[in-house]
C-alpha cells in the first residue's frame, strides 16, 4: 500500500492516543476518540515528539474492533507485542527473551493452536458451576473489605480500602497464594501495570524515563517468576484443589509446561486477575457515589445490580486496548491493511462509540443490550470475566447492606496508562446501616 494512502493522525492527536497522561484525562480522551472515529476510524499513527515507536493503526470503530477481536486468523497477537510499546521497550524485552517482543508469554500472547491449548487447562475453573464452590470464601473476603472501609470513621479512599485490596486478596486465594505474601504480588501488579503514573509505580521517582520504566516491570517479571517457582515445587510435591496446582501440574501435548510458559500463566493471572477489577469497581462505586438516588434504588432492589456491574465494566473499560499484527493484506472499516501492520484495537473508543451505546458516556445501569467490549470477543475472551461480575456482585451486595449512604468526599483521580487503567483514588464519605 502507498505510503500516502494512509489516513495519518496529526502529531498532537497521535501523541494524545499513547500518551499515558491523555488516559487521566478521561473526558479529553473521550473527545479525541469521538472526533477519530468521525474522522478517521482508522486511523495510521507515526511516531511524534520524543515518543519512539513503530507506526500502527488505531481503530477506534465498535464494529471494527469486535470484528478484529473476532477474527483471529487474520488479526495474530504474535510475533510483535500485544500491548503498545515504545521502541526502547520492546528492544529491551526482545535482549531479554532472546527476541520475543513478549516479556512475559502467556494466554494474551498466543495464538491458535496453542492458545486453546493452554486456555483449557483452567477454562473449567474459571466457570459459573466451578466457581459457586468459592462464593462463600468471597463473600467473606468481602466482609473484611467493608469492615476496612467503615474503619475509616466515616470517611476513606475506596481505592486503597476496598477496591484494590478485595479482587487481590480473592485471586490470591483460588491461585494458592498465602495472604502474608498478598503485600508483594500488590506491590510487583502496580509495578508491571502502573505504567508511568507515580502513584502506582511503586519505584520511589515522580518522572520515569521510559527505559527506567521498562527496567521497572522488566524487575517485577522477574520477581514473579521467582516467586511461582517456588510455589510450582511446592504443588508438585503437595497438590492442592487451587489453580497453582493444575497449572504447576498441567500437560499439553503429553509434556509438562516449560518454565517460560507456566511462569506467564501465574502471571497473568495473578496481575490481570485482579486489577482490572479493581479499576471496574471503583467505577461503579463512583457511579453510585455520584446518584444518591440510584443508590437508594438498588438498596432496596437487588435485582439492579448486574446491570449496574456489566455498566461499570463497559463504563470503566479497565483493559484499554491490545495490539494485534496483519497475518495477509486485508481492510478494515475501508482502510487497506498490509500484511505485517501492527494495529491497536482501542477498546476505550469502541465501548464510547455512539453509534453503538446511546448516549455513552452515561453511566446507565438499565442499558440493554450491552454487548461492551471490555472484556474482548472470540478466542481470546476473557478467561476471568465470570469470576470479576461474581466478585462484583458479592463485594456490592455487602456494600448495600452495611452502608446507608454514600457520597464524594473529593476529586477521584485515574492513573496515567495506556494499557490497564482506572481510578487511584476515590475519595468517599459515608453512614454505616
């Protein structure tokens, strides 16, 4: 394809779509997504400024990105890296992997047929039937969080009393980590997942360089995979009923995981199980925090509450966006696509695409459908959702029976990332029922 057939972004506007600070910026975010997708829904992004890194598309289109999700013949998550990187960064992963631009490998970066492999080795566990076995281990997690919260005197940061802790200490759990050790993994999740926010990153410096950054997580990977090595030895010498025992004990293709595979399984599922639905429940509790009245409404009619959880989800958006490689020329929303182009499916524009959600930017607790995006499509679906919308439910129907009202008590703040984000703060002043 010729160069000049391809539908550039402006420098700002292409810094705006990987600048971690646009993503804080929610509204401003909001509106640069909803002029693209009238403009260029798909759109080729070069690099500008500073910022080093290979071109891509960025797809912002709802229709475009559950096509893309779908399609995972055409659209690969290898060879290159299925979360945006800067050019530094992937170079670093690569001298470190011995060339993979996957620092960690793991569900989000295989493809058929190994990805189905692997996925059910834990799809099972990770289902409705399965899962009401644990309903009563959470529903006491939960209790703990609330009593954290309404420890605070009336007032307390939601973030950091429930939010981040409750799915943490929930995940730890079905993995089989102890709880003292719940500290670390909280500590090594912020570190791979904060991104260049100062608050999460847990490096101890306000301003970063992206290769500090890169080195930060490139640490915590390591950390992680130290730590589940450990773990592995002890489930294969103990097996437990937990999820560290089948994969510490899984076969495929009639040989034990190699060490490279198994540590990226402990990984994702020790950090993407659990703050992705910290970023979803804080923004429920904002959403309800903001209503007075809806609160009042689902106090005294539970049934509201799984709209109120799949709205925070697609509201919230935790997981903002993957990357996916061509595997042949193809199109996509009329855009010629070259065989070997990296695109960014951007699920934040695509879950606020109008013409798919009405009104989106409306937190909507009875909207119906809502087939959101937040959790992906196809192959490569979520292999938690099942257990964030159970957590969701649990934490919030406690929530509704111990506290009478609820209100903001400040600005909440999001954090700064391009791929995992939410709030970080979430200043709240409430009663006790």
């Amino acid at each position: 394809m010729a160069a000049q057939d391809r539908a550039r972004l402006d420098p700002a506007t292409a810094r705006a779509v990987i600048d971690p600070q646009s993503y804080a910026e929610w509204d401003g975010l909001l509106d640069t997504f909803d002029r693209l997708r009238e403009d260029t829904p798909v759109a080729w992004v070069e690099p500008a400024d500073d910022a080093v890194h290979p071109p891509f598309w960025l797809v912002t289109r709802y229709d475009d990105v559950m096509r893309m999700s779908k399609d995972n013949a055409t659209f690969l998550n290898n060879p290159q890296s299925v979360v945006f990187s800067l050019t530094d960064g992937i170079e670093f992963a690569k001298a470190l992997t011995g060339g993979s631009e996957h620092m960690v490998a793991s569900l989000v970066t295989f493809d058929a047929p190994v990805h189905m492999k692997y996925r059910k080795l834990t799809q099972e566990w990770f289902m409705p039937k399965n899962l009401r076995g644990v309903e009563d281990e959470i529903r006491g997690i939960a209790h703990a969080a609330v009593d954290r919260l309404l420890a605070g005197g009336g007032e307390a940061d939601f973030v950091k009393a429930v939010s981040a802790p409750y799915p943490l200490h929930v995940v730890m759990q079905i993995l089989g980590v102890p709880e003292e050790d719940e500290p670390r993994m909280l500590t090594l999740t912020q570190q791979m997942f904060g991104g260049s926010d100062e608050d999460l990153n847990q490096s101890g410096m306000k301003d970063l360089p992206p290769e500090a950054i890169t080195q930060l997580v490139a640490g915590a990977v390591k950390d992680f995979e130290a730590y589940f090595a450990k773990l592995t030895a002890e489930r294969r010498a103990n097996p437990t009923t937990d999820v560290a025992s089948t994969i510490a004990n899984a076969v495929v293709d009639g040989e034990p995981l190699n060490d490279r595979d198994m540590m990226g399984y402990y990984i994702i599922l020790a950090a993407a199980g659990h703050d992705t639905t910290s970023a979803s429940t804080a923004g429920a509790m904002l959403a309800l925090a903001q209503d007075a009245e809806q609160w009042t409404r689902v106090r005294a009619d539970r049934s509201l509450l799984p709209g109120i959880v799949e709205e925070a989800i697609r509201w919230t958006t935790p997981v903002q966006h993957f990357m996916r490689t061509a595997a042949q020329d193809t199109e996509v929303g009329g855009q010629a696509i070259a065989k070997g182009d990296w695109l960014m499916m951007n699920y934040v524009a695509a879950n606020h695409d109008p013409a798919h959600f009405d009104d989106p930017r409306r937190f909507d607790a009875a909207r119906s459908p809502n087939r959101h995006l937040a959790f992906g499509a196809g192959a490569h679906q979520c292999l938690g959702l099942h257990l964030a919308r159970l957590e969701m439910r649990i934490l919030f129907e406690v929530l509704l029976d111990r506290i009478e009202t609820v209100e903001l008590a400040g600005k909440p703040a999001r954090s700064k990332s391009t791929f995992v984000g939410g709030l970080k703060t979430l200043p709240l002043r409430f009663t006790a029922a």
